[in-house]
C-alpha cells in the first residue's frame, strides 16, 4: 500500500483521524498537504509527523470556494496536480431539530457536504487527463443510523454517501475511484472527554468491546486511496468494530 510519487491532500487533518492519516499516508511515500481553520493545530501536525517527505499544511475553510480555490492552486504549483483527495473535515453542532435554526443547519451543510463536494470538483479535472485518482470521503455511523440530537450531521454524512456513490458512477471510466469510509467511535479527544456512565453505554454497542485506535482509521483509508484498491469504487468501508453491521 505505498504511495511513492502520489500528491495527497488530507482535509481536517490538524487533529484526531486527520492527523492519523496525514502521517499514515506521509510514512508510505506520499507527498501530503494538510488543510483546515486552525494554523497552530496544522502547523503541531507538521511538525509531528517524520517521514522522507515534510508533510506542508495550508490553512483554508472547505466551505468557502474562493478559500479552496487558492488551496488547490497553490498545490499545484508546489506540487503539482492531486492524486488523493480525502474529505475528513466536518464539524457537528447538536441540538434538536426544534431547537437548530436554519443558520446552524446551513453551517454543518456548508462544511460537511458542500465541502466535499468542493474539494473533489477542484481537483477531478487533472485526475481525468491524467486517467487516475482516488477520493475518499469520511462519513460516520450516523449516515446509517440516524443520531438523535445530531440531524444536521447525520443528515450531512448520509448525504455524502450519496455524493460518494454518484461521482463514482460518474468518473469510474476515467480510472478514478470514489470511495466512503466509516469510522466508528475512535479514541481522540471527544472520547476522552467523555463521562464513564456514556463511555460504557458506547461499549455495550460495539461488538468488538472497545473503541478503535486513529490509526486503524488512518491504515483504511491509506488502502483505500493506494493502488491495492484499484477494483474497489462506491464502496462504504465500515472500520467501526462492527457497530452498524446488519
């Protein structure tokens, strides 16, 4: 599953699974750019992860085309055209649906759906001259499930399963793949911060028993965008200890 050669750009990838995959795709050979809202979250990550090729980070808001524009531009001319695209970034802001107003559903569409979508538009037209490319979109159990408190969220990532499915149809012929990954609950700091009494309510629907680990993430989506995954487009890979199994 090495990446020698490839260009990656990681979205989100300041903390948690972000930080994960940048440093998992960086160890096989990738060159990898990070992006998101926090410079000094970016710039810890760069700073963290050793491999042959300095991991570089830009600082941008997904959700803001212009923003995302210049991200895009810019590594091209540093780097040259993408390879690897994954979509990480998301944010939640929870409450019920009586209580979300339409300004905070449109803020977790924004990054978690229209980014996406993005980020992927800006980099395919490359990818089809160049007859490859790999695009992995980070979704959640919440796509699958539903998650009460959580509508805009859930709503988002189920959507971009959908998105994921679609744009896989669509350039399948030109030899790039569209891919969902899943990942259950995994120990970064949301998890830390959580009460016992809910940690433990978590395990007891996890049939594995525990939480997962980033890099167990991170290895997925590495095969994922590597060519071992040549033959696997609009799939959704559950790495969640078998949490929304049927």
């Amino acid at each position: 599953m090495q990446l020698d050669g490839k260009i990656a750009l990681v979205t989100g990838g300041g903390t948690g699974v972000g930080q994960a995959i940048a440093k998992s795709f960086a160890q096989a050979g990738a060159q990898v750019v990070i992006t998101g809202r926090r410079q000094d979250k970016l710039e810890q990550t760069c700073a963290a992860i050793q491999a042959a090729k300095p991991v570089r980070y830009f600082v941008a808001d997904v959700a803001d085309r212009t923003q995302v524009a210049s991200l895009i531009a810019w590594i091209n001319e540093e780097f040259g055209a993408l390879d690897i695209v994954v979509n990480n970034a998301a944010i939640s802001r929870d409450g019920f649906v009586m209580l979300t107003s339409p300004a905070t559903w449109d803020e977790v569409v924004a990054v978690n759906l229209r980014g996406p979508f993005l980020c992927a538009r800006a980099a395919l037209r490359p990818m089809i001259r160049r007859r490859w490319g790999r695009i992995v979109n980070i979704v959640s159990p919440a796509a699958l499930l539903g998650q009460e408190g959580a509508a805009a969220y859930a709503a988002t990532k189920g959507g971009l399963l959908s998105f994921t499915r679609s744009l896989a149809r669509e350039v399948g012929r030109y030899g790039i793949t569209v891919n969902a990954l899943c990942p259950g609950l995994v120990e970064t700091r949301l998890i830390a911060d959580m009460p016992a009494a809910v940690r433990e309510r978590h395990l007891q629907t996890i049939p594995l028993g525990r939480f997962g680990a980033p890099d167990e993430i991170a290895h997925a989506v590495r095969f994922l965008a590597s060519p071992a995954a040549s033959y696997v487009s609009g799939a959704l890979l559950a790495v969640d200890g078998g949490l929304t199994m049927t």
